[in-house]
C-alpha cells in the first residue's frame, strides 16, 4: 500500500525516528493506528457510559416528579412505569 503524507506529517515521522523511539517508519505508522484504535474504543465506550447516566437521570426525576417511593421497587418496575407514562 502507497500513502501520501503531508510535510507536517512527514515531519512527526522524520522528529519520532530521530528521537530513537522507533527504528522504522512502519513502527511509527503501526503505532498512531494502534493509538487510534484505543481512541476510538475509549470514544465508544464513553458514548455507552454517558447514554446509561442519562438513563438513571431519566429514572431519578420520574421518581421526583411522581412521587415514587423507591424502597422495595426493582429498576425493572420503574422502567416499566416510565414506559408508561
């Protein structure tokens, strides 16, 4: 596979080899990939934690707004009282 690089990216390449931290220009490029990948994983799982905090958000001013004891109550029985409200 043939890629272009722009002269700012040829440029972190040409710095990263110097410095010693890599010996090849593929390691470099296998490593911002690899950092990518963990980016994105991290992004998604972010995404899924903040969807579940809205959810319990959700739950807890149901509750305030109707005056739902919680003692005793399951989260299941909630969710299946907000559905129908």
């Amino acid at each position: 596979m043939n890629i272009n690089l722009t002269p700012e990216q040829e440029k972190i390449i040409k710095e990263e080899l110097k410095s010693g931290n890599f010996c090849s220009v593929e390691e470099v490029i296998g490593e911002a990939l690899q950092v990518l990948r963990e980016k994105e994983l991290a992004s998604c799982s972010n995404a899924h934690n903040g969807s579940q905090r809205d959810a319990v958000k959700q739950m807890l001013e149901f509750v305030e707004k109707n005056h739902v004891r919680l003692e005793g109550t399951s989260v299941k029985q909630l969710i299946r009282e907000g559905r129908r409200q």
